[in-house]
C-alpha cells in the first residue's frame, strides 16, 4: 500500500471518532440545559406557588376578621386552614405542619386596643435532641413568644399578647422551630416530610372586663 493509501485510510478511520466525540459533547450539552431548565422551573414554581399561598390567606383575614371568642381550627376542611400563608404541608386530621423553617398565618383582630391569641400546637421532636424550641413572631422579626417542647411532644397551649393594630388590615404571624427533621433522620418512622411546628387550634380570648367600670 502506497503513502497516498495510508493516508486515506487513516483518515477515514479518525473521522468516526471525532464525530462520536462531537455527538457526546452536544448530548451533554443538551442534557446540563435540561437540567438548568428543570431547576429554573422547580425554583420559580415554588416561588409561584409560596406567593399564591401568600396572597389567598391575606383576602382570607381580611374577609374573615377574628370576633373575641372565636376559634380556628387547622385540620382538613377546617375553618382555619384559609388563613394559612406560605410554608404549610396541607392539612391533616390532627392539623397543620410547617413544611418549612418559617410558616406564615394571616389574621385580622380588633382593632385600637392589644389582643390576646391563645395557640395550641405541638412540634417534631428528634430523640436524639429530647426537644425542640417553637417561636412566635411577627412579619418585622418581632418575637412574640418562644416555648419549648419536649417528648413526648403533647400539644401545648400558650397565650400571646399581640401588640394593637389600625385595623382592617391583616397582620402577619410567623411560626418557627429550631430543629425541622422527618422521621427518616430522626429513625422514628418512614414519613419523609421535614416537619417542624404542628397547628391545631388559635383562639381570640375575649378581653377581660375593665375592673374601672361599676
């Protein structure tokens, strides 16, 4: 075989090569892009979805201002569960959990004068921790209360005072726990949500009689 052959041969042997590398180099290519693509969706999705929860529990307050006395309740179909905000698995039997490390619950109280809120709630406790510290606060990071809970993590019920508002408009509460773990980690179970605070029950306690008046 000449030189001239040789050369011909060699080349049409790399060509295949090349192109395979080529295909590969696009295949990835096309693969981080759907990727990028998938992650920029997840993202935007939940941002659409934190802010549609935001904006539904808002008109619910606002719809549905609290009367000294009442009670909402969080459980599935309960008359509570549309003041929820953002950050809440939906609701079960037994309540609502916080689905991240702060949940938000929009109310509208009297208005003029302070209100007293009275919670009934539990939070998820890991064992290998013994406890778990739930706090209270309102949308400017005002801490209203902070309570601890520890196993066997009965529901507990506190009273809060909430500073006065102007009225009419809704105001923002945040619940948070210091530890928000499922009971995979905490190998206490098989449910994979991480779960922090548990709401059952928020009361408006009716004000207390003016001891001035006759």
């Amino acid at each position: 075989m000449d030189t001239g052959q040789s050369n011909h041969h060699l080349s049409t042997d790399a060509a295949p090569a090349w192109q395979r590398w080529m295909l590969f180099a696009a295949l990835f290519a096309l693969g981080l892009g759907y990727v990028a693509a998938f992650a920029f969706f997840l993202e935007h999705s939940e941002d659409f979805i934190a802010r549609q929860m935001r904006i539904d529990g808002y008109e619910q307050a606002q719809t549905h201002p609290l009367r000294p006395g009442q009670t909402l309740r969080f459980c599935t179909g309960c008359n509570g569960v549309g003041h929820l905000g953002a950050g809440w698995f939906p609701p079960q039997g037994d309540g609502a959990w916080s689905a991240s490390t702060d949940a938000e619950l929009y109310l509208v109280v009297p208005a003029g004068r302070q209100t007293t809120i009275e919670l009934e709630f539990s939070a998820f406790v890991d064992p290998g921790i013994g406890h778990n510290t739930v706090a209270l606060t309102s949308a400017d990071g005002a801490e209203l209360g902070r309570w601890q809970v520890t196993l066997p993590a009965n529901p507990q019920t506190q009273r809060v005072t909430l500073p006065a508002t102007n009225g009419g408009m809704p105001i923002t509460l945040v619940l948070s726990a210091a530890v928000w773990r499922n009971e995979i980690l905490a190998r206490v179970g098989q449910d994979p949500r991480r779960r922090g605070v548990r709401l059952i029950r928020l009361s408006l306690v009716e004000p207390l009689a003016d001891s001035n008046l006759p």
